[in-house]
C-alpha cells in the first residue's frame, strides 16, 4: 500500500499527490481531469478512465501449447469467463478441421462470441454482448424457468414413458451452461470494472450472490439430466425382450410426490431471493426435512425391486434428494446476501 499525507491549501481544500508512475501509466498531464468515486464501503476510487469506457483485453492461443482440442475449448471458456473481448488462436501451418469445429461448438454454447476475422493459419473471435443489456436478476430468472421445467418433464417422461421428451431435458442442459457462464463472465466484470458495476447498479457483493445461486442453479440442472438419463436407461430395459420390466404406477406416484417435495423448496428458495425474504428462506431449509424422510422410503423401494430397474430408482432417488439440497443451499445464500445488506 502506498500511504501519502494529505496537504491543506487555503484552509478548506485537502489536496493528495498522485503516485507519479500511475500517472505515467495512464499518460495523466496537467490539467487533465481525474474520476473519483466514492465507494459502498465509504473508500474512494481514483481513476483516469472518466468516461465509463470499457477495458479492452486481448488473448491469443499459440496451437502448437493445444495439442488436444478439448483442453482449447476449456481455455476458451476460461478466457471468456474471465473477461477477454478479443480472443485469437494462431498456428504456424492450416489450422485443422477438428480446432475450427471446437470454435464453431464455443461461439454456440457462449452468449455474444462470434468470429470476426479468419484465414487458414488464425482465427478471431470479438465479444459484441454489451454486459449492461443484460441484468444478472433476468438471467438468473431464466435459469430458474428453464431448470423447474427440466425437473417436471424428466418425472413426467417417466410418467408417461417418453423417450424423446427425456433427450429434449438433457439437450436443455446446454442453455443453463450458456446462462450460468454468461454470469460468471459478468460476475467477473463486475468485481474488476467499478464503471460496469455502477453502469448496471450492482455492487460487487451483489454480484458474487448472483454467481453462487448461478452456479447452484446450474448443479441442479445436472440432476435433471441425471433423472432423464436413468428415465431412458428404464425404457430401454423395458424394451429388452429378455428383460421385461414393470414400473408400478405407485412407484410413478412415490417419484413424482418426492419430486414435487424438491421443486417447491427450489421454488420457495427462489422466491426468498427475489423476496430478499429470510423468514421464507430459512422455511425452505426446514422442509428438507421432510424430503429426507421421502428419499428414504425411495431408496428403500428401490433396493427391494427384484429386477435390474433397481439401479435406475436409486439413481433417480439420489437425484432428487440433491434438488433438495441444493436448494436449501440457496436459502442459505440468501440468508447471508440479506444478513449482508442489514
């Protein structure tokens, strides 16, 4: 830290030395004006970026440090988690069908990634999502409604043995992933631009509440996929000619009470968070309870099946019982973002 004392001129005005290498570096003169911001937490900020002009980074991917395409695409999440607005792969020699192919997948499965430039040896990818067009609260909105769907159509594919609804929840995985990093990227924005967070009127703690209920709404998400997985693997075993298998419309009713239990504490959680509601988040931890008591009659039901469906039950069990938890978990952030803002 660099403490410098503060010098009084005229009896009223309190002047403050910059450092001279700050002022270097962002080729402050005399004369030029300065921002100062006065912080959450009482602190001033003190930059020299007055008109709220977004940071411009640049990342380049050299192909001969990416022998494995898969570990690229991770790389390419990670920049644009992280911020990059421009992102360039390069190689000595024609880049391969299967690198272009990762960079098609990554512009689909990112929000405002697109290829701005292009030859045989490098590519170009330009961020063009302006982050203040999109509010974390109506991202976070959309999760919810996309998640609460996946869950109530996996049990009702089961319900209804349907095959094809079970792959439209797993394919709907991939637009949580798309929300959940499209978060991430703001979340991380937000913390590293006080412009940003200004411009979107969040402050920086606000923001990491947003990322943790992203990311356990995402976790949650991934069980969805868990129960449509199990849900098909049941169908295909009853399809067998040898392995003929009978799923009870009780054990249909057990599943679809149990997860009803889990989406309406998914459901009460949420709303404590747009509430900003403690008394209906802590509502929700207590009802796990009750959940508990559910998973165990399921588990239960599920080792005394005599026939190899008994995997799939508990799998699916196990699946529903984490909603639960999961969801508690978000009572709990939202106990600590009210607590916080008190």
């Amino acid at each position: 830290m660099d403490i410098r004392k503060i010098q009084v001129t005229g009896g009223s005005s309190f002047v403050l030395s910059l450092p001279k290498s700050w002022a270097t570096k962002h080729h402050i003169q005399k004369n030029d004006p300065i921002g100062i911001i006065t912080q959450a937490d009482g602190n001033l900020l003190i930059t020299a970026d007055i008109k709220g002009i977004p940071t411009q980074r640049e990342k380049e991917f050299f192909l001969k440090d990416y022998a494995d395409p898969e570990c690229l695409f991770r790389c390419l999440i990670s920049a644009y988690i992280t911020g990059y607005t421009t992102i360039r792969i390069t190689a000595k020699v024609r880049i391969p069908s299967d690198v272009r192919q990762i960079v098609r997948v990554y512009t689909q499965m990112t929000i405002g990634q697109e290829v701005a430039e292009e030859n045989d040896t490098f590519i170009t990818l330009k961020d063009i999502l302006n982050p203040s067009e999109m509010p974390l609260d109506n991202t976070i909105k959309r999760m919810y409604t996309i998640v609460k769907s996946m869950h109530e159509d996996a049990i009702t594919a089961l319900e209804e043995k349907n095959a094809s609804l079970c792959q439209d929840v797993i394919s709907r995985d991939n637009d949580i992933d798309r929300l959940h990093w499209l978060i991430s990227r703001q979340y991380h924005l937000i913390t590293h631009d006080p412009a940003l967070s200004r411009k979107m009127n969040i402050t920086a703690g606000a923001a990491m509440t947003f990322f943790q209920i992203s990311r356990t709404i995402e976790r949650i998400a991934d069980h969805a996929v868990t129960i449509a997985t199990n849900v098909q693997n049941l169908l295909l075993l009853a399809e067998e000619p040898d392995g003929k298998i009978v799923i009870s419309a009780e054990t249909i009713q057990m599943f679809r009470r149990a997860d009803e239990m889990a989406l309406t504490i998914f459901k009460r959680s949420m709303r404590s968070f747009y509430d900003r509601n403690i008394r209906e988040a802590n509502a929700g931890i207590v009802s796990l309870t009750d959940l508990n008591a559910m998973y165990t009659e399921l588990k239960t039901m599920s080792i005394h099946q005599k026939n190899p469906a008994s995997i799939y039950f508990g799998y699916i069990a196990n699946s529903i019982a984490r909603i639960g938890e999961y969801s508690s978990d978000i009572s709990e952030i939202v106990i600590n973002h009210c607590i916080g803002e008190e």
